[in-house]
C-alpha cells in the first residue's frame, strides 16, 4: 500500500509493542509529512523515511515519538526545514539528513533535540547550528570554521602579505622589463610570463582576503551561497590556471637554461617567434585545463566550490567528485615536469 502523504493522527490507536523498531515507510514515495503524523506511535525506537521523495515536514510533525532514537530523512527532496520541524523527539541520539537538496535550516531547528549525538548532513554549516552535537559531519575543510572563512588568525595575515606583495612585486618585474631593452629578449620574455603568472596568484589571494573579511564571524550563514556563486568558481580558475601557467613556463626556462650551458655550440639557443609559439601553446593548455571544471559536467559537479577558498587541490581526506583530476593536474603533471 502507497502512502504518498502521511496526514494528521494517521497512525492514532496504533496498537504496537515496546520497544518497537518501525521500518515500513520505504518504497512508499512519500512527498509530504503534516503536523501530528506520527501521533500514537509513542513507542517506537526508529524511524527510516529514506528513499523517498519528502520535500516538506509541517511543524511538530514529529509530535508524539517520545521514545524515538534514530531517525533517517536521507536521500529525499527537502530543501528547507523550519523551526519545530522535530519538535516532539526529546530523546532522539542520532538524525540523518544526508543526500537532501537542503538550502536553508532555521537556526533553531536541532535545539529541540538536547540528547542528539550524531548528525549527518551534506554541508558543513548545518553543523555550526547543532555545535553541541558529539559528531556532525562533514567537518569544516583545514581553513574554515563557523565563523570566518580563514580560521587561524596566521593564515588570515599571511594571505594578505602574500596577496600585496605577490601583486606588487610581479607588477614591478612585468613594467621593468617592458620599460627596459634586455640583450637576452628571449629569457626576459620568459621571466614576464612567470610574473604574470604569478600575479595572476596573487589576484587569487587578495580575494579570498576580501572575501574572509567580508564575512568575519558569519562565514556559516554565506558558506553555501559563496561555493556555489560564479567568483569562487572565476578565483578556483585563476588560481589552477597561474599555477599551470607558472610550471610551463619555469619548465620553458630550465629546458631553454639545460641547452645553453650543457650544449653551449651544439643547439641553437631559443629564437623570439619560436618561443612566442611556445608560450601560446602553454597559455593555451593552461586555459584548457583550468576551463575544463568550468562545464556542466557531472563528473565535475561544483568542482572549485569544494571549499571555501574555492581550490582544485583537494584538502581533506575525503575523495569527493573529480579527485582524480586533482591529482593529475597537481601531482602527476608537475612529476611528470
């Protein structure tokens, strides 16, 4: 029998035994849960509404689970639950709402659970709203908390002398050489490319700077909107493409370094066109690899707003979509270099 939708008092004068372990609810596509549904079910131990298709839960929905421990929301449709959602369940250890679509959890939805000691979710702000909870996950990537976007006060200093004088200094190398004639036009077209690179880095930096202190002390109520919004996607881009453009180039410079001093009268020495090429086809290659997360892939999925400082390299140790790529662009790549 389908129970699509699990109304008012729908389960007064149930007659059960205690304790009671209830897992009948899967399979039956439920979409919505009203007030009260679970009225006379005082008894019950567990409850599984996974695997459905909930994408609403009245208020005290839940009222009347006075003995219930575990309940599992996981892979269904909720994209919001409001104050008093699980009002009702004093004694609830363990809550799973992994595998949602959830977008907003009022600030006060898990107070009504004092004892819960697990919750899973798939963002880790939803933990900043139940900081009592023994274990929550996902946990917070090595940079973030609750709070701010950079968590440690030295990291917070060092991006921003980082930032300034990545910017600064590469800007003065980039209008030094452009002001000045070299002899060697040939390495002094390479050094530019380097600088550009990396103040391209240091771009990077200064906006994770700005962005971490645009949202001191409320960082958890931003983190999702900032992910997933097109500057952490255009920051995780400059940052892969200038440190792609970066290797190129220094491997460039060591090849075009090796043949001048091992093969001083053998090889001929780089010409200006021949590494104008060179470099175009860097510039291109690294534009292709930074570009590539960009499209609407689904092995990608998201793939710089893994983190708050919107990386390609994965920090943790989790191996969430698109790891492989991670490590052959930075690892097996710059080996291979």
């Amino acid at each position: 029998m389908l129970l699509p939708l699990i109304i008012e008092g729908c389960f007064v004068n149930t007659t059960i035994s205690v304790p009671y372990v209830f897992r009948h609810l899967q399979g039956n596509n439920i979409y919505k849960l009203s007030s009260m549904a679970f009225r006379g079910l005082s008894s019950l131990i567990t409850l599984d509404l996974s695997n459905q298709n909930i994408t609403d839960i009245e208020s005290e929905a839940f009222v009347g689970l006075r003995s219930l421990k575990s309940l599992d929301l996981s892979y269904n449709s909720l994209t919001y639950i409001r104050d008093g959602t699980f009002r009702g369940m004093p004694q609830v250890v363990f809550l799973n709402l992994k595998n949602n679509e959830l977008r907003v959890i009022d600030k006060n939805v898990f107070f009504t659970m004092p004892l819960l000691e697990t919750l899973f979710t798939d963002e880790f702000r939803f933990c900043c709203l139940a900081r009592y909870v023994k274990q929550c996950e996902p946990q917070p990537d090595e940079f973030s908390s609750c709070e701010d976007l950079m968590s440690n006060i030295v990291l917070r200093v060092c991006i921003w002398i980082l930032a300034v004088v990545a910017i600064t200094a590469n800007l003065l190398v980039i209008v030094f050489r452009a002001k000045y004639k070299h002899t060697n036009q040939v390495h002094s077209f390479l050094i530019v490319n380097l600088a550009l690179g990396d103040f391209l880095m240091g771009s990077y930096l200064l906006v994770i700077a700005v962005v971490d202190w645009y949202y001191r002390g409320v960082y958890f109520i931003h983190d999702s909107d900032w992910r997933q919004s097109s500057m952490c996607n255009v920051a995780g881009f400059i940052s892969t493409f200038s440190s792609e453009l970066s290797v190129f180039t220094l491997t460039v410079i060591t090849l075009e370094r090796l043949l001048v001093i091992i093969f001083p009268f053998k090889v001929r020495r780089l010409e200006m066109d021949f590494t104008r090429i060179l470099m175009a086809v860097c510039w291109l290659l690294a534009i292709i690899i930074s570009g590539i997360p960009l499209f609407n892939i689904h092995y990608f999925r998201n793939f710089y707003g893994r983190s708050g400082v919107c990386l390609a390299l994965h920090i943790t140790p989790d191996k969430p979509n698109g790891w492989e790529y991670s490590v052959f662009i930075f690892l097996c790549k710059c080996y291979i270099y």
